[in-house]
C-alpha cells in the first residue's frame, strides 16, 4: 500500500478504549474522487474509524494519509476534510445562508467571497429560495441539505458523512440518496460514507468496506460483495431480504440438504473429498416455488410486483422465497421449492468461510 496508488490510506490503524477494540489494524485505500462506504451492525466500529479519519478520534496506532500527507496526528481543521453528522446540528437563530456560510465568517474569509460560495453551494443544492429562511421553516431533506452545503462551502478534499440520513423518514431518505449521488457526481470529491443500512450502501457507494466487531470483513464493489461473499458474515449483512443459510450433507460426491429434499446441487469433487458438511447459501430472488413439497407457508409479503413467501421446514428452519407470480399460495399451504444452482453458495460451518 503506497501513497501514490490512493488519495487516503492507512495502516494498521487500530483504537482501543481500555481493553476494548473498537477498531484493530485497518489497512484501507481509497482512491481519488471514489464514494466509499463503511458498513456493518451497530457497535462494528465503521463511526469510530471515521472519526479517527477526521481527527475527532485520536488514534491508538496506526497511519492516516490523504494524499501526499500524513495526517495521522494533524489537527482536524488542517486535514481538507468536512463532516455531515446525523443530526444536522443548525444554528436555529441563523438563516441557512448565515449556517452555511458561518465556518468561513469566523476563518475570516471576506465577506463577498463568503456570498460566492453559499450562493454556489446553495445552486447545486437547490436551496436558493431557502437561504433567508430559518431551519424550523425547512424539512428534514431540507436541513440535510444546508448542513452539506456548509460542508461544500469549505472546499474540502474530503466528505465524511456519518450516518446522515438515519433520522429522515423512508420516502426523504430515497430522496437524499439521490441528491448525494448527485452531490458526488457533480463535485467528483471522495466521500467516505458510514451507515448500518446496506441499501443505501449497495446504492451509492463505488466500493464498500463491511466490518465486523472492529474488523474488516471483506472490501468490494457492491455486486462483487452480494455475488462473492467472503463469509457468512457478510453474505447475511449483504442482500434484503437476508440470504437463506440451510445444512447441507455429503455423501461421496453428492450433497443433500435434509431440509429441502426439492433441491438438488452439484459441488466440485475437491469440496467432496474435503468436508462432510456445508452451510448453504440460497438468496430469495434465485428461489422459486413448486407446487408439491413438504415446506409449510407462514406468512405472503405482497408489495406490488415482487412478492415473499415465508415458509418453514419440517426442522423449523425459516426459508424466504421471492416471488412475482399474481397467484401466491394461502397460509398453511404445503409447496416445494427449487434453485439456481449456479447461485448457491457454500461455506465451512465450523469457520464460516466461503468454499470455492
């Protein structure tokens, strides 16, 4: 890892409170003008790493570089970065053009310099019939908005967003993930982006870092992450609804899962001769139903176009199905299932790595 192959990096950057590891020895690159996500559960570590990238976390040990500079022990002003927190933390007495342009008023920068760039900002946000309003006068979008517009003021190399539209409502939050994408394509400045939600991270990110108790799990593109897991782990964070997981036996060369005996897959003789079981991965959208089976329907899911079916094995295991059928079967109906077998996933129980 270079300072010439990527904007930011670090090396072995690691926090600890006390005994507890927050974050342990993330090696990360992220290239020049990328829009880069950290995702993972709550208590993952994704806001702590973050921070520490900011400069409101001091670091344990470990490296920070953005572009030519090391940045590991520099002041958070002095990094060419800015930060969109959750809440959009507003001056409520100031207009959004006093919010926005009020980190540059107490930089002294002159005043007409100040107007420019609000009024630049407020353009790409599409604020400029708001910028003599009040924040209690705005929506939450609306909010969001001028809290990165105070950001844009600033010029930064870099946007760290943490968690910014986890208080929004379902139908504002579709909206912002919109106006970011947009944000990201009209600015070309990397971001880096935390959140718990992995549609807003398989949506905007070009590249996805999923973390797990302060550890790094896999790092990909967001197709690369849902089609080539690494682990259980991230092959059960990525995809909604969640991934199927069901045991499957080996016999000589053939695999049988006991739960699901509609299913039949084929695996590689050296995954054969190696293992005598394996967890198996089937996501909802490679199932489909058939009518005879042994699988009880607990629950239909009718959203539209896309349906899910909740079924439950014999054993008790739950199984999703997505379905686009108009028919859907009743509550307590027994049906079968089958796969796309090229879309089953395999992995060891006992490690819960992937076996390729």
């Amino acid at each position: 890892m270079t300072q010439q192959s990527s904007f930011i990096y670090t090396h072995n950057l690691s926090k600890h409170f006390g005994k507890v590891k927050a974050v342990e020895a993330v090696n990360l690159e992220i290239q020049e003008g990328e829009f880069f996500a950290l995702l993972g559960p709550s208590g993952c570590g994704k806001s702590t790493l973050l921070r520490m990238i900011s400069g409101l976390e001091e670091v344990t040990s470990g490296q920070i570089h953005i572009g030519e500079r090391d940045v590991t022990t520099m002041h958070p002003a002095d990094r060419g970065i800015a930060m969109v927190f959750q809440s959009y933390a507003l001056y409520p007495h100031m207009t959004v053009r006093e919010n926005m342009g009020f980190g540059l008023k107490m930089s002294k920068v002159p005043s007409n310099e100040i107007d420019k760039k609000v009024n630049e900002a407020a353009e790409i946000l599409h604020l400029e019939e708001y910028l003599d309003r009040k924040p209690k006068t705005l929506s939450g979008g609306q909010r969001q908005r001028v809290a990165i517009g105070r950001s844009i003021v600033r010029g930064p190399e870099v946007f760290l967003f943490d968690e910014p539209l986890s208080n929004l409502d379902a139908e504002l939050r579709v909206e912002m993930r919109v106006e970011i994408s947009r944000l990201h394509r009209e600015l070309g400045t990397t971001i880096i982006y935390v959140t718990h939600d992995q549609v807003e991270a398989m949506t905007l990110a070009d590249k996805i870092v999923v973390l797990k108790d302060g550890l790094i799990q896999q790092v990909g593109t967001p197709l690369s992450l849902y089609d080539d897991p690494e682990n259980v782990f991230v092959a059960g964070f990525i995809g909604s609804p969640t991934i199927n997981f069901v045991r499957g036996d080996i016999n000589g060369s053939k695999l049988s899962i006991p739960s699901l005996k509609t299913i039949k897959l084929e695996i590689d003789q050296s995954i054969a001769s190696s293992h005598s079981e394996l967890l198996i991965g089937l996501r909802p959208q490679h199932l489909s139903l058939v009518e005879s089976g042994d699988l009880e329907v607990e629950f239909t899911e009718a959203l539209g176009d896309i349906s899910y079916v909740y079924l439950k094995t014999a054993n008790g295991e739950r199984i999703v199905v997505e379905s686009r059928e108009e028919k859907l079967p009743s509550t307590g109906a027994l049906v079968g299932i089958k796969a796309k077998a090229s879309k089953a996933l395999f992995f060891d129980p006992k490690t819960e790595l992937r076996v390729k």
